[in-house]
C-alpha cells in the first residue's frame, strides 16, 4: 500500500470532504496508534487564556479499540470526558453528569438505575409506536417524488421516536430537532444558531424540568415517567441528573440513528446490487441493519484518558493523554471483516463496533436498530426505486459521519 497523505484527524474539515478511508486504513496497518498532533495555536472551546490545545493518540484498530474500551480502570471516560477537545474545568463538571462520561462505580450505579426505563418490555412497546411513525414519515413524502431525504426521512424519524420515548409532546419536535443540530452541528458553521451552547443547553435542561414535574404528578407510561420515579439500591435520579440524561437521550439518540439512516440510503443508492437484493428479499433487513451501521459507523469519535503511564502495542502513551477511538477505523479492519470496504447486505456474522463495546455499549442499540429496520422495510416497499439524485453535502464535524443534506427521487405513489 503506498503511503497516503495523512490528513489532520483534529480538524473537522477533513469529515467534511469523505471519511478519509484510505488514510486510516493506512494507519491501521502501518502507525495503529498514531500521534495526532493538535493545530499549532489552537485552544480549547471558549478558553482563549488556557494553554494551547494538546494533540491526541488516534486507534485504528479493532483489537485495540475494544482492549481500551473494556479497561476503564487505565483509559477512563470521567477524567477527561469521552468529548476529544479540551473543555474548561467548569464545563468539564457538568458533562460529568452524563453516564457517558463516568467510570466505575458511579457508572455502574447510574447505568443500573437508568436501565429501569431502557427494559426489552420498553422497547418492544415501542415497536408499533415506531411503525406508526415510519408509516407517517414515508406519507409525508411518497406522492412528491423528490425530496431531501435528510431533511423530510432521516432527521424525522429519530426525533419522533424519542418524543413519544419520553413522552414530550409531538408538537415540541421542531424544538427538539433546533436543540439537537445546535449541540451537535457546533463545528459547523451552518448549523450555529443565534445563541450558544451553553444556552441551548439551558433551554433544554429547563424544558426537561417541566416534564420531569409534570411526570412526577401523574405517571405516565413513558421513560420519563419511569426515570423520574425509578429507585435502585435505595437511590434516585435527581433533578439535575434526570435533566442531563433528557440532554443526553436527545444527542446520543437523535444524530446517530439519523446518520445511519441517511449514510444507509447512501450506501444502497452507491450499491444497486445490495439494494435489489433488499427489495426482494426483505427477510434481510435484520443483517442489512447491521451492515449499514459497520460501513456508515454513524460516530466518528470517543474519546478516553490514560489514568496512569502505559504501553500499548509497544507504543508509550503517559498518564492524561489522550487517548482516541476510531469507529469507522475498527469497523473495516481487514482482521476482523473481509473483505471490509464491501457493502454486503447479507454479512453474517457482524461484529462491528459502532455502538461502542464494554460497560458503555449503547444504551439505545436495539432501539436504534428497530428504526433503522423500519424505515428501509416502509421505503423499500413503497418506493423500491428510491435514490440519490443530487450533490451530497457533509457535516463538518469529529463527532459524527453526517450527511447534511442528500436529494433523492423516487416514482410518486399514485
Ligand atoms: C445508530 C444509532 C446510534 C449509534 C451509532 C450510537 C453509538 C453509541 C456509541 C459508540 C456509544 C459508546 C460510547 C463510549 O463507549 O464512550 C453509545 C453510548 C450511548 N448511547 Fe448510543 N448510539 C446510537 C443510538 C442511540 C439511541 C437511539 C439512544 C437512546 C435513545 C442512545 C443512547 C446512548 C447512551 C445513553 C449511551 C451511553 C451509555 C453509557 O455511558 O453507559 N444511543 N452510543
């Protein structure tokens, strides 16, 4: 393999071009853990008086992406947050709030009590809600014959789900959706709205408050209802911990399962072959599920901190660095997938890692598949000629393999 040119893996804009795959499959077989170096001059967001930005170890690696994974003891998500920039002190407090930025034992205590509302019962009743909704979403578009299909399919669905997830009302969706692209499109100028992070995350956390009272007065059977009454080992989510896990089920739950969406219809339009198959033969669906998450791997990026001086494949990483997981990396290693840049509906078995691996392994994964499932299932039957008809633009971002914005045309249903 000739040496590519390696681009700058801290930079959003090389997301935004195409995921550089030829770059980290280099990576992965020459430098598996590599020094990226930070901007000379850059500083962490909103820290213009803090020391410059630090560089980071980048994972390409199956092996290695779940040996760091399952360590939390070595490679922790609460010292530096699981978010790859450095954040300010006080910041860096409040996201420890969140599940996904804590270690053993306050993990495993919040994980526990949080799973009380994430039960297989929960998310079975979910499933004709989801069809429901999936059925609404291809209406709102099938007689048109064209749409954006990030924008009127892929962003919907998601935003729906999670809605009726924890019972806020439909009518608030449009909010919820403005939140969500606030937080996480920040790298992308786009999507910056007229007020900050940090206030966005005030309106959200306020409007969480409100339904966290009003499900505290009547119960309904929604997660919010359960979350704000569940108690495990004698403890109680409070206030401020319910508030931040609403923020955290609308980012988590809301890019990524859009993201897989779109990157699968993508994936499909670039592989008529794979896509016939599906249409005729849509008992596929659960491992063309799967195969769209391994080749999209909807998040880019978690990050890790090393606890304590260690050494990992003979190369020397010092206690506080940082330590970063590639998921579209792992997700083609040729030691674990073959041939890994195929797009194969039918692969089986399927390991791939792009819900994570270990004690953080996605709360929402068979939430997420469901939706997925759905969605092609409704499409593929009532529009079996979908595809990409237009210019596909990128997310700038390090977080997540987002497509912004992709038409696509399709014969109307009469
Ligand atoms: C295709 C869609 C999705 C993808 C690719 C995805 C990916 C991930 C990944 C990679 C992690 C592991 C983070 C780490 O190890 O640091 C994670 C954790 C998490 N995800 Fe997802 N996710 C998706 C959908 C969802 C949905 C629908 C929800 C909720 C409704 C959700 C909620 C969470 C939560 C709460 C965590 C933290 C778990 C913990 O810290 O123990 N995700 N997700």
């Amino acid at each position: 393999m000739s040496t590519p040119a390696i681009p700058d893996f801290s930079d959003p804009e090389t997301f935004e071009r195409a995921m550089p795959h030829e770059s980290l499959a280099w990576l992965r077989a020459n430098e598996p853990i590599y020094w990226q170096r930070a901007k000379s001059g850059a500083r962490p967001v909103g820290m213009d008086d803090w020391p410059e930005a630090r560089g980071f170890w980048l994972v390409t690696r199956y092996d290695d992406l779940q040996t760091i994974s399952r360590d939390q003891a070595t490679f922790s998500s609460e010292r530096g947050t699981t978010v790859v920039r450095d954040i300010s002190p006080d910041l860096l407090d409040r996201l420890r709030i969140w599940m996904i930025n804590q270690d053993h034992p306050r993990h495993t205590r919040l994980r526990k009590l949080i799973n009380a509302g994430f039960t297989p019962r929960m998310i079975q009743r979910m499933e004709q809600h989801i069809r429901d909704l999936t059925r609404s979403v291809v209406d709102g578009v099938a007689r048109r014959g064209t749409c954006d299909f990030v924008a009127d399919v892929a962003a919907e669905l998601p935003l729906l789900v999670i809605a009726e997830l924890v019972g806020a009302p439909v009518e608030d969706r449009a909010k919820l959706f403005d939140w969500s692209n606030r937080l996480i499109g920040f790298e992308d100028p786009d999507l910056q709205g007229p007020t900050g992070q940090q206030d966005t995350m005030l309106e959200m956390f306020e409007y969480a408050g409100a339904l966290a009272k009003l499900r505290r007065d009547d119960p309904r059977e929604d997660l919010t209802s359960v979350l704000v009454n569940a108690e495990v080992d004698g403890e109680k989510l409070d206030e401020l911990g319910f508030n931040m896990f609403f923020i955290l089920l609308i980012l988590a739950g809301n890019e990524t399962t859009r993201n897989a969406i779109s990157g699968g219809m993508l994936a499909l339009s670039e592989h008529p072959d794979q896509k016939q198959r599906l249409v005729s033969d849509r008992d596929l669906l659960p491992t063309a599920t799967d195969e769209i998450l391994r080749f999209v791997s909807p998040v880019i990026y978690m990050r890790r901190t090393a606890t304590r001086d260690v050494t990992l494949r003979g190369q020397k990483i010092a206690e506080n660095d940082k330590v970063v997981l590639c998921y579209p990396a792992a997700n083609r290693d040729p030691a674990i997938f073959s041939p890994p840049d195929a797009f194969d509906v039918t692969r089986d078995p399927n390991p791939h890692v792009a819900f994570g691996y270990g004690p953080h392994y996605c709360l929402g994964a068979n939430l997420a598949r469901m939706e997925i499932q759905c969605i092609f299932d409704e499409l593929l039957r009532r529009l079996p000629d979908i595809e990409v008809a237009g210019p596909v633009r990128r997310l700038r971002s390090t977080v997540v393999n987002s497509v912004k914005s992709l038409p696509v045309r399709f014969t109307p249903e009469g």
